[in-house]
C-alpha cells in the first residue's frame, strides 16, 4: 500500500492520498480545494489513477475538492449515507470501498458531526475529526453530540488493535500521527474519564466557530462546487 500524508496550513487540515501499487487505483480522503493541483500533479508523478474521493464528514472549516476532483478525472465521490446528498456513493457502517487489491472498510463514528465516517485500510486509521492525536474534534454544532462522540470513539475506534495507526483529519500542534494503544492510555480528553466526565468536558469548551463555518457547509453538501445563481 501507498500512502502520503497531504497539509494545508490555512486550516490545518490533512488529506491522504492511499493506493494499491499493484493496480494504480488511489484514493483521496479529505481534499482541500486550494490543493487541487498539488494532489493530481502528486497522483500523476506517482503513476496512479484516481477512483474515490472519500469525505470523512461535512467539514466546516474548509471547502471540499470532491466534486472538482470528479469533474476532472471520473472518480466516485462516498460519504456517509447521513452526508452531503451530493456523493455518488453513501456508505453505512461496515461496507467495504475496493481499491485495487486493497479494501477500505467504513466505521460510522458520528458525534463531531452527526455524518462522521473513518476508514480503516489494513492497520491505518483515518479518523477525521472523530479522534485527534492527543484531542477529538467538537460537537457543538452540525449536530454534533459530546456523548455520541464517546460512544464512537470508545466503542468503535478503541476497540481496534493497539497497533493500528491514527492518521488525523487536523493537526494544531505539529503531531502527524499515532497509535490506538497511545490515544486510549494518554488522550486528555478521553483517558479515565466516564461518558458523563467528557460530555461536561466538552460543554465547558466553549470554542469560538471555525472562520469558514458559513461558506464551508453549504459548499461542501454540494461537493465543494458552489450552486449557481438562480
């Protein structure tokens, strides 16, 4: 398998560029529109061919490349079947996204949001903002829910082996990745605290919204591609 971690500073968001080196097939999880180029020059440098943009969620802090990067090379969009009623494919828990000779299985974690996917490829985890290193994203709007959130992250995402890799959908901090075994002894947040322990965590946060909020919703339920004028 092929993997590259992708930044964008302004929102310090990640997109991974994963792909079967057998066959070329790729996927994209959370592209940034800004980055288009950047990621179909990477994609042709390597050799590869891309057949999905994945979206973890409806960001709200940046506008999605998914429907640009669809119009460009022919590639499916997926999301969650609760996500942006502009993707090609809606994925529930558990379904299984082909990629050459690799499978890419979703885990419904909402909470952060109320359509949260991850996706796990072997024993790499792309979490979105389900679970951050060291932190988890917020749930205090997009229908988020502080509980829903535990309930994801403990029972579904700490219930796989130690050793799986957490690959983040942000980074403030400069950390790039780490281990299940690692966010279950030593995340702040969630390390010997109760569900009710983290939901009045979460409550005092009291977090400003993200800059982008008001354009990057309505953008990114349409794949990022701004509906025309009417």
């Amino acid at each position: 398998m092929l993997l590259r971690q992708l930044f964008d500073p302004e929102s310090s968001t990640y997109t991974y560029l994963v792909a079967d080196e057998v066959s070329g097939e790729a996927a994209l999880i959370d592209p940034v529109r800004e980055h288009i180029e950047r990621d179909l020059g990477l994609i042709a440098d390597l050799g590869l061919r891309l057949h999905w943009v994945l979206e973890t969620h409806v960001h709200a802090d940046h506008v999605t490349a998914a429907g640009a990067l669809r119009d460009r090379t022919g590639a499916r969009t997926a999301a969650s079947t609760t996500g942006a009623p502009c993707i090609d494919v809606h994925l529930g828990h558990g379904e299984r996204v082909p990629l050459g000779k690799l499978e890419i299985v979703t885990l419904a974690t909402p909470g952060h949001t109320d359509d949260g996917l991850s996706y796990l490829v072997g024993a790499n985890l792309f979490t979105g903002d389900t679970l951050l290193v060291r932190g988890c994203g917020r749930a205090d709007f997009q229908n988020g829910d502080a509980a829903t959130l535990y309930d994801s992250i403990t029972r579904t995402l700490f219930t796989l082996p130690d050793d799986t890799v957490v690959w983040p959908g942000h980074d403030y901090r400069g950390f790039t990745s780490s281990t299940i075994g690692e966010e279950r002894r030593h995340n702040p947040r969630l390390a010997g605290r109760s569900r009710d322990e983290f939901v009045a965590l979460m409550a005092g946060l009291r977090l400003p919204p993200p800059k982008r909020l008001a354009e990057s919703v309505p953008a990114n339920r349409a794949c990022g591609l701004v509906p025309a004028a009417q």
